[in-house]
C-alpha cells in the first residue's frame, strides 16, 4: 500500500526520485498526455524504507539495477496537478544513482497511475534549463551540485 491519501480534492505523498545522468544525460520519464519530464521514482509503500523504495521503483521503471550515490535533495512541494487540478502536499528524497547500463540495457514497463504508458528519455544536462521538468528543483540540483543534502520547499 502508497504512502499516500486523499481528502477533498487534496492528496498526501511521500515518494523518491532517482537522479541516474550518464554521458551528460539525465534519465527522465514521460507520457503522451503531459508536456513535461518528470524523474524516474515513485511511491514508497507501508513499511517500506525510502532506499529500498527507489530500488524498487527504478527497476519497475527502468529494468536497471543501480547502486546510491548519496541522498540529494529533500524536497517539500506544494502543487496543483495541471490535469486534475488536485492540490499536492508531496514530500520526496532524490537519491543519485550509477552503474554501468547501455541504451538497450532499460527495459520501460510503467503506467502512471491512470494507466498511461510512460516512456524513458534521456535529455541532455546542458539543455535542461530550456526543458520543462518537474519538479522544476531538480534542475537547481543537477545544474548546480553542491555537497551535502539540500532541504528544498517550493509552492507552485
């Protein structure tokens, strides 16, 4: 079961996200019905650890099974979806991650939550300020890397 719950038009996540760049590019997933990227992640379940969580969604997201770098970013966002227009209180870890793969190495199986096929895109860090990319913290994070964890809270 998601850490998640839903009162009125309000939902509660937590979740983790994987930051995994190779060769200058960022790993990020999409779908036909968004016009943004998003990392690859998701949901951390009942009794389930945030580490253990991103192993899990990486491999259902990417078929990879990648080693942590370090803990990123904790970010707390506040947002409305654009398609639902649901209001967000979401917490999530971003996890770096590396490990030797090839292009024909990711195997992409996911569906977001209403059932829409993802697929996996790498796009390239030098161009990440002209892409949109949520949550949009990231790119600060990637583009700028700094030491140490960063404590992020964004309202949008």
């Amino acid at each position: 079961m998601d850490i998640t719950f839903h009162k009125k038009k309000t939902r509660f996540n937590y979740r983790v996200g994987a930051i995994i760049i190779q060769n200058g590019s960022l790993l990020c997933v999409k779908n036909k019905n968004a016009d943004y990227y998003y990392s690859v992640g998701g949901r951390v379940k009942i009794n389930e650890t945030s580490l253990d969580a991103l192993h899990r969604e990486v491999f259902e997201e990417t078929g990879l099974k990648l080693e942590v770098s370090r803990l990123v970013l904790i970010h707390e966002n506040f947002f409305t979806e654009e398609r639902t227009h649901e209001q967000f209180h979401e917490i999530s870890f971003y996890f770096e991650m590396e490990g030797p793969f090839s292009n024909s190495d990711i195997v992409s199986k996911s569906h977001t939550e209403l059932g829409e096929a993802e697929e996996l895109v790498s796009l390239s860090i030098h161009q990440l300020d002209k892409i949109k990319l949520y949550p949009e913290v990231l790119k600060e994070v990637i583009l700028h890397p700094q030491p140490g964890i960063k404590h992020m809270i964004t309202y949008q």
